[in-house]
C-alpha cells in the first residue's frame, strides 16, 4: 500500500493505516490543511470540489467537502467532471481554489486529491511546501457551528466548458458538421463517457459509438491510453471503419487517438498536430517538458517559432509558457495546453482542434499522421536501492558526455544528432526513470542501453 505526499497534492492506495496509505483521516487533514491555507493566503473562501468515477470517488468527496466546511470555506460540488472542467470552473465562479479527487491513470485502487490555486492552476512549488507544513504541524482549528462553511451542488459546468470550447476561433463546428465523421470513444468507464460525447454532439457528430462510457468507475483495461491498452476500440474503429478513435484517461486531461486503419495515432503525436494546426493561425511559441518527442521542436521550425522545453509536470509545463507568452503547449503523454481556454491539460479542446484541423485538411487520420516524422520513444527505468549519492553520479554522467548538450533542469537530458535521453530521478521511489528517443527504435535502445551502462558503471 502506498501515500504519496507531494507538493500539488496527496495520492495513494484506498484502504491501510493513516499515514502509510490513503485513508479518511489523511484525507480529512489535507483537505482542512487546504482550507486553513486558503484562508490564511487571503483568497476567496470558496473551493470548487470535482471527481473522476472511480468507485472510491463518492467516499472521499465526502470527506474532503466535510473538512472544508469544517474551516468555514464555501464548497461548489461539480459531482463528477473532469479535471480541465473543476480547472476552469476555479476561475470562472472565481473561487479561491478547487480539489480534484482524481488519480488520473492509475488502477481503480488508488485516489488522490489534486490541489488547484484561485486561477485554476496547479498550486507551486512553494504553496505545496507551505501546504505541507501545515498538515505536519497540524496547526489548525476547526470552526464552531456558526460558522461553517456552506454546501451547494452545480452539476452542469460541463456545458460551460463545452460552450467556451465552441466559442474558440479555431474551433469550426460547421466543418466538422459537414465533414460527417463517424468516431469512437473508450473513455474506460469514467467521466469521458459523459464529457466526450456531449462535446462530440455539441461539434455536430453525429456517428459516435461507444465504449466502456458507462461512468461506473469499474475499468476495462488499465486506464493508461497506451496503444497496448487500447486494443478493443482500435480493432472497432478498423473493423467498423470509422474515420477516428477517441480515447481519454479517467479525469480527461490525456487525449489518445486512433487512426482508421485500427493504428495508434500516437501520444506524443496528439500534441504535434494540434500545435501544427494552432501555428498556422497563431504566431507565437511551442512549450513542451523535456521527455516529448522531438518533433515538436520541427513544427516550431517550420512555423518559424521558438521552441522551449520545461521541466516534466504540468506546473512546470505552464510556468514556462507564460515566460514566452506560449500559445500552445502541453505533454507528450497526450497532455493539450490551449492558453487561449484555460491553462490546463485538457483533452475535449484537444479533441475540438484535432477535429477541426482534420476536416480542413481533408486528409484521413492516418494521411495526417504519415505527415510527421516517425520517431520512436523507449521507456525504462533503472533501480537504485541503497544509492544515495545520485546527483553526484549524474553529474558525473553529464561529464562524460561534455560534447553533446546537456539540459539539468529536471535530471540529465543528452541531446544526440539523431535522438536524446532524458534521465529523472523519481520524488517516491528509489529509481531513476530513463527515456530515450530517435529516428528508430533500435537506434534509441542503443543510446539508452549506452547511457544506463555508464550508469552502472559509476554506481
């Protein structure tokens, strides 16, 4: 069993001893912790509270807005809603902050709060450390009954979101209407299954078939949307013959698709097509973190844009867009950043763009995507118990590899003439977590198997 107490949140397994694993009393602690801190920050006493379905999501939701009502905040329940919808339902009901009760692609086992700042945003790395000391310390109290925080329910915010989607200026409902697509969507029995398809019938598709849409929390499959897991809806879109497959994560902010021919479009290529549909109707830079596949780097190009990489993670993702004014952005997991929305990785604006761009180019899904370069991305990770001195061994890494560019700012990324690898060091476990990338998947296994040789070799 496992808690993991971060600086945007707390995450763990349902069930266990308070402390070791995600129970009702660490739930409790940080959600009033969070309340405290927002009061004592001086924002607005209002936090918006949303879920994915996942079967433990009702339990905890009770006990984050019991807690928060207990330090006199004001709750908005969205009930279930995904998390760009809880992200720019902060702002828009200027709120103080907001609570996910989502673990996004983890098991069904697991849950986790994620904690937002009065923009919608996740909270920084400071906030997450004031926060933490304040659930340590647990210095506190709890409200006497006058003054209670107050409870009301708003289960419709997923309209607005969708209307705002519409509103955008590179989002043509009128061509996708006329373009006729015929789409499935696997959003592995969670709020997906609401979400995207209203947003589709809102686009005016009219063909959509779905799968594991029932928002019951029991997944399908393993709810990460890798093409090993996406299996049933890749040979429906073949064997059917639909023009595209739709597939999300159980709180909506990853977005996978799949091509007519049954083929995994391809995380990393989600990013790449949207940013090359956004560049050519909005100048202005492409922010991606460092793990994203290189051919990012060639849209900016060929849009004659920069290019800036951040380190992994959503906070991070956003800080650096807003330092170059950014007008796209996101991760290579499938993550869309559309600033012009809101700050937030957000699968339905994804879908919107994709689809718009799609039916401008007249192209099929799989024409599209043979328009890019195919590179191939490798993912590992190295062990490291008992290993204690491990920035020292990556620096010594970075040494020997003096020739090439190095970037340090999350861990060691090595930039090669025809692929990079990217080392990370987890925050919860004793590993390193070791992505390669080139023009080939044997080519980007060799600079890997290269780069963890040397490693061990220094260890």
């Amino acid at each position: 069993m496992t808690l993991i107490k971060s600086i945007s949140g707390i995450r763990g397994t349902i069930g266990g001893r308070p402390g070791q694993c995600l129970t009702p009393m660490d739930i409790v602690s940080i959600s009033g912790a969070f309340g405290m801190w927002l009061r004592n920050s001086g924002a607005a006493k209002k936090v918006i509270v949303g879920r994915d379905a996942r079967i433990s999501g009702e339990m905890v939701n009770q006990l984050v807005v019991g807690a928060l009502l207990s330090v006199g905040i004001e709750v908005v329940d969205l009930g279930l809603a995904t998390t760009p919808s809880v992200e720019m339902a902060v702002a828009g009901l200027k709120a103080g902050g907001g609570i996910i009760i989502t673990a996004s692609h983890n098991p069904k086992n697991w849950n986790a709060l994620k904690l937002l700042n009065a923009k919608g945003e996740f909270i920084s790395d400071q906030d997450g450390k004031d926060l933490l000391h304040l659930v340590e310390k647990q210095d506190f109290n709890y409200n006497d009954v006058d003054d209670l925080g107050k409870y009301s329910k708003k289960d419709d915010y997923l309209e607005t979101h969708i209307q705002h989607i519409l509103d955008l200026p590179l989002v043509d409902k009128k061509l996708i209407e006329e373009a006729d697509f015929s789409i499935a969507v696997d959003a592995v029995n969670s709020v997906g299954g609401i979400a995207i398809p209203q947003l589709l019938k809102a686009l005016g598709v009219k063909k959509v078939t779905e799968i594991n849409c029932c928002p019951d929390g029991n997944f399908a499959h393993n709810p990460e949307p890798l093409p090993e897991n996406i299996v049933e809806i890749s040979e429906c879109v073949k064997n059917e013959k639909l023009d595209l497959g739709i597939v999300v994560d159980p709180d909506v902010d990853r977005l996978a698709l799949v091509c007519e021919n049954g083929q995994a479009f391809g995380e990393e290529y989600t990013l790449v097509s949207v940013a090359d549909y956004v560049l050519q109707n909005t100048k202005g830079s492409l922010v991606a973190n460092l793990s994203s596949t290189m051919a990012l780097r060639e849209i900016a190009k060929k849009h004659g844009v920069e290019f800036y990489e951040s380190a992994v993670g959503e906070v991070n993702v956003v800080r650096e867009m807003k330092n170059h004014s950014a007008v796209i952005g996101g991760e290579g997991n499938g993550g869309v950043i559309y600033p012009e929305l809101h700050n937030g990785r957000d699968a339905l604006v994804g879908v919107a763009l994709f689809l718009t761009y799609l039916a401008k180019s007249k192209l099929t899904c799989s024409e599209l995507r043979a328009g890019y370069p195919d590179y191939k991305i490798v993912k590992q990770k190295i062990e490291l118990e008992g290993v204690s001195n491990l920035d020292a061994i990556m620096d010594q890494v970075r040494r020997k590899f003096i020739d090439y560019p190095c970037n340090t700012i999350d861990g060691l990324k090595i930039s090669f003439p025809e692929g990079w690898v990217h080392l990370r060091k987890s925050n919860t476990e004793p590993i390193i977590r070791i992505y390669s990338e080139a023009t080939t998947e044997e080519y980007a296994r060799n600079l890997m198997d290269c780069v963890k040789q040397l490693m061990k070799n220094t260890i």
